[in-house]
C-alpha cells in the first residue's frame, strides 16, 4: 500500500473520529500526530503508523474500511453482473462415478480431466463409469 494513501486516510481518521484516540489515554493520538508531522517533513512513515495503530482493534477496522475505499466484496454493486455461487455443497453427478463391479468401491470425479485410479484399491479389476 502507498505511503500517501496510509497517511492520507489516518489524517482524516484523526480529524473526523476523536472518539478513537481516547481509548489509550491519549498517548496514542500523541504519537500519531509526530508521525503525521514527520510525513509533512517528507519522511515515509506508512508502515510505522499501521504498525501503531493495527495495535488497536477498533482503529484497525475502521482504517482497514478507508483503505479498502469501504469497498464491500460480498454484495455487487448496483447495476453491474455478478455471480452467485449455487447454495449447498459440490456433489458430483451420478455419471461421474467410477464404481468398482465387484465390492462397494466407488471413486467420484469432481473436475473434468481429473485421473481416474487405475483399479479397485482391493485389487478386483478397473473401475468402471456409473455401475
């Protein structure tokens, strides 16, 4: 992540959520503004202040939100395609089971492609599709 990104986001963290820097008896707040003003200097000072402040949980989650632009992966965005996924667990088909004739062995394929053992594991001949 850019070093301007991490400052920017943290200075307008520090201006619009006093409530944050309160919880570590203002030490915190104290040690960000120096870090903030180094960065007014032209130091790089991004990891540093990720360091201090992931140290928090609440800080952590809302700069997390700002750096990520509130950007929510679960839901679309209105207007645009999307996918979603088929509820329930991956089954395969009864025609992609390869079953041994002799005992009650079966081996499913869940991908196209994918290799089929050569024989029963009891050694009673090839596996044979959909028996």
């Amino acid at each position: 992540m850019r070093d301007k990104e991490i400052v920017a986001s943290v200075r307008a963290l520090r201006g619009e959520a006093p409530e944050l820097w309160a919880s570590v008896g203002g030490t915190l707040a104290r040690d960000v503004d120096t870090l903030l003003a180094r960065a007014e200097a032209g130091e790089q000072v991004g990891e540093e202040i990720l360091t201090l402040l992931t140290a928090d949980p609440a800080l952590r989650d809302e700069l997390s939100h700002r750096l990520l632009g509130g950007e929510d992966t679960y839901r679309e965005a209105p207007g645009s395609p999307s996918y979603t996924p088929l509820a329930g667990l991956a089954d395969p088909s009864a025609e992609m089971i390869y079953r041994c004739r002799v005992c009650d062995y079966s081996y499913p394929i869940f991908e196209v492609g994918e290799p089929v053992p050569e024989g029963c594991p009891d050694q009673h001949g090839p596996l044979v599709l959909g028996v």
